[in-house]
C-alpha cells in the first residue's frame, strides 16, 4: 500500500488492542501511533543501507498456487520477513533498537500482506509491469492497488479507519482467523482475479473504483483486524 493503506490499517488495529499490547506499543514506540510508525519500511526504502530489506514488501508465487508449496527467494519475502520481526520482537534479549525496527516493520508488512498485487506473481513483478491507464493519466496495475483506488475515494485515513472499524465481535474474530500462510493464500487468489478482470493499456476509472470498493475496503479492514491480533499474541 502506500501511506494511506498503511495508516488506515495502523487506526484500524489501534481500536482493538488488549491493554497489554497497548502498554508494550506505547513503550517501544515511544508514544507514537500504530498509523504514525505504519510507513516507516517505505521511508527507510531510499537508503541504500536498507536496501536488503526491499524484498520483505512482497512474495511471488505462481498462481493457483500455495505459499508452502512455493520455491522460495533467497532474498527473503513478506512471510519470511513476517516471522522474523515476529522473533527479533518477542525476544527481550535482543536491543531495544533492534526490537523497536522489527516491530516498525511488522507493523507495515501485516498491510503489505492484504495488498492483493504484494501476494502475485514474478512476470510482471506484482503488476508493475501491466501499464494502465488510471482517469487518463499513466499508472500500472500494481500501482492502482497501492494508492490510485484509494485515492478515488477522496476520504483521509482517519475517515476510512472509522468507517471500517466498525465490526461486531463475531465478525471480527471470523476475520481474525488463520493464520499469516491462510491470509498470504487469499491476498494471492483475490491477486489472479484482479489479472483476470484487466488488460494491459486499460483505461480505468470510475467503472474500476466503483467495482472495486467492496474488495478494497475488506482488504484494508482485513488487514487491520489481522494487525491487532498478530500484536495481542506478541505481546500476550
Ligand atoms: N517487485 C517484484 N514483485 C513485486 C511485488 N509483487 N510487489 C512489489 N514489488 C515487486
Ligand atoms: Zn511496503
Ligand atoms: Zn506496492
């Protein structure tokens, strides 16, 4: 996603954080909110000194497929990074600064993860490669995952995480199921019918915007439910 996505699924979590988890966030970050630190791994992308972190964003797979099945990168993906800053952070050995960086990133790749085009596949990197065309002007299907269908609906993050925080209790924890290898599986199926449903030189609009609400906004609140989970059991 980019900063909307990635805000709007921190406000999401926020709302659901056992007092405990609470107390560890606000500690490691120092007061700042999920959303504040939830763009930190793109912000870190431009230096080069990261540059290794740059494949944690994302995996390729080929669809119809399953993430276990799959031959894995050797740069690492977005599940493997996952369970790592999962590790560096429950673990209270290691540094506060290295503890406080790996949690920074769990925070974004748990959005990552609901972004259907970061769950795809290698020929066309995720969709950067399939040209569109977004009300006229040059994009790309991964692109218009990432922030153009966010952007249509001209709502700030705050106005999207209230909208969508509101679930009831059964809902919520029918969502909250699973785990980080279910979720990676249904981000990449809802992947394969987003490359079914365009063509390369489309020209996208409000017919996409339109069509595509319903979907965006489940993956958004998705991935916030899923944020508050995977921090209440880290820090359970
Ligand atoms: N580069 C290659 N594949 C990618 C993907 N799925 N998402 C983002 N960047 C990529
Ligand atoms: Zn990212
Ligand atoms: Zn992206």
């Amino acid at each position: 996603w980019g900063k909307t996505g990635h805000r709007v699924t921190g406000e999401i979590a926020q709302d659901y954080l056992t007092g405990k988890a609470k107390r560890a966030l606000k500690d490691l970050l120092d007061g700042h909110s999920l959303a504040f630190v939830s763009t930190f791994a793109d912000d870190i992308k431009a230096d080069r000194a990261f540059s290794k972190y740059s494949a944690w964003h994302y995996v390729n797979y080929p669809l119809g497929t399953s993430y276990r099945d799959s031959q894995k990168s050797e740069y690492g993906d977005i599940v493997m990074a996952i369970e790592e800053c999962t590790q560096k952070v429950k673990d209270e050995r290691n540094s506060r600064e290295d503890r406080v960086f790996h949690l920074k990133m769990l925070i974004h790749l748990i959005g990552d993860l609901h972004q259907p085009m970061h769950a795809s596949r290698a020929e066309d990197k995720g969709g950067n490669d399939i040209q569109v065309q977004w009300f006229g002007e040059g994009s790309n299907l991964h692109r218009v995952w990432d922030k153009n269908l966010i952007e249509s609906y001209g709502m700030t993050y705050t106005e999207l995480a209230d909208e969508l925080s509101k679930v009831d209790r059964k809902q919520r924890k029918k969502i909250q199921e699973g785990t980080i290898y279910d979720w990676v599986d249904e981000s990449h199926a809802i992947c394969a019918e987003l490359y079914d449903s365009v063509e390369i030189g489309d020209q996208l609009g409000y017919r996409y915007s339109y069509d595509y609400n319903d979907l965006l906004f489940q993956q958004l609140q998705r991935g916030g439910l899923r944020l508050a989970k995977v921090l209440n059991n880290l820090f359970a």
